[in-house]
C-alpha cells in the first residue's frame, strides 16, 4: 500500500474516532415530580442543606441502555443531581462517606420502566458535618439533608438543620440529544479529507 495513503487513511481514522467514541455515551436526563411532603427542623442554615422543588440530574452511561433490563445495577462514568452533595466528582474520593446505588429496568424498546437510585454523602470527622441523601423511584423522590455545627453560631450550643422533602409521583427520564457536530471542525474535517485526495491524485504517476 502507498505510504502516503496510509497515512493519509490513518488521519481520517484518528478524527474520526472520538465521533464514535462519544456515540456510545448516553447521558440520561431526570426530572423529578414537585416535592409535597417538606419537614423542616435545626436553628440554622447551611449551603449544603438546600430546599429543592423537585430531584434534577442527570446519568452518564459508557453504552445505551439495553433491552429488557430487570433491575439491572449499572456503574455511571459520571452523575449529578441538584442536591450539593450527590455528584460523582465528590463520590470519587474516598475522604467521606458515602453509598450510590443505580439499578434500571427496561421494555424491549431499551425505554426505561423502572428504576431505584439511593445516594448519600456525608462530610464526617469535622467540627461542621453535613450531608445529602436522595431516595428515587417509581414511587416517588425523597430528599433529606442535615448539617450542623457546635461554635461558629451564635446560639449556645452551635446550629443545625435537619430537611426532609418527599413526593409520590415517580419522575421522567428522558435521553439527552447528541451534541452536534460543530460546523467549524466539520468543514475543517471536510477540506483535510478533499485536500487529501487531491494530493494523492495529483501524485499518481502517468501511465506507461
């Protein structure tokens, strides 16, 4: 094989394969119902202990979802959800603790059905520990969050704050769009692969 073809074939390979790669990542979306159910208890505040209307996140799976999963425990590459706490970025290191279940079930469509998500992270070993924790399913959401702290509050005594919020509606999930290619690297893409062919073409030697 032309060497030049080669390399010009292992170009088109290399731009061409982070398209495929991202192609198999699926990103799943979730929009939980409104909270009905709110409990509120503690003499302070805490900015990790927010009061949320509803669960929102999101799921990041290496594949698509496969078909007629039945309570199936999957491992994301990443999550995040809108309670501070509960994103894979903190659940990566081991300073703290905490607990993340993900288990899906589908029809034979790969459409999710069923589901029960349970997260939890607390900050332990400080004079100021907080945490999150987040129940999902086709039940319904529930949230709670805690935090506390014995000086720094004028209180005698120290602050805390203990949120409880629950629905019984089961949320939506849906599948995030595929980023679009953008039209720049696109049609950077396009004049490599045409100026490529036509170097190779105007190097062919003429008959003999």
């Amino acid at each position: 094989m032309n060497n030049k073809f080669l390399g010009f074939a292992v170009i088109v390979v290399f731009l061409a394969a982070p398209v495929a790669t991202d192609a198999q990542v699926t990103t799943l979306d979730y929009q939980g119902s409104i909270f009905t159910n709110v409990s509120v208890s503690g003499n302070g505040s805490f900015p990790d202990v927010p009061t949320l209307s509803s669960i929102v996140g999101d799921v990041v799976l290496s594949a698509p979802l496969g078909a007629n999963l039945n309570n199936v425990t999957l491992v994301p590459t990443a999550f995040s959800f809108n309670a501070p706490l509960l994103n894979s970025a903190l659940f990566a290191f081991p300073c703290c603790g905490n607990t993340s279940t993900f288990e899906f079930t589908t029809n034979n469509m790969g459409a999710i059905t069923g589901w029960n998500i349970d997260l939890s992270f607390t900050f332990v070993g400080t004079n100021s520990p907080s945490g999150n924790s987040l129940v999902s399913g086709t039940s319904g959401d529930s949230y709670a969050g805690f935090g506390s702290t014995p000086c720094c509050c004028p209180p005698a005594g120290g602050c805390s704050l203990v949120l409880q919020e629950s629905n019984t509606t089961a949320g939506v999930w849906s599948v995030a769009k595929a980023p679009e290619i953008d039209p720049a690297s696109a049609a950077s893409g396009l004049t490599l692969l045409l100026g490529g062919l036509a170097v190779m073409r105007g190097r062919r030697r003429p008959a003999q």
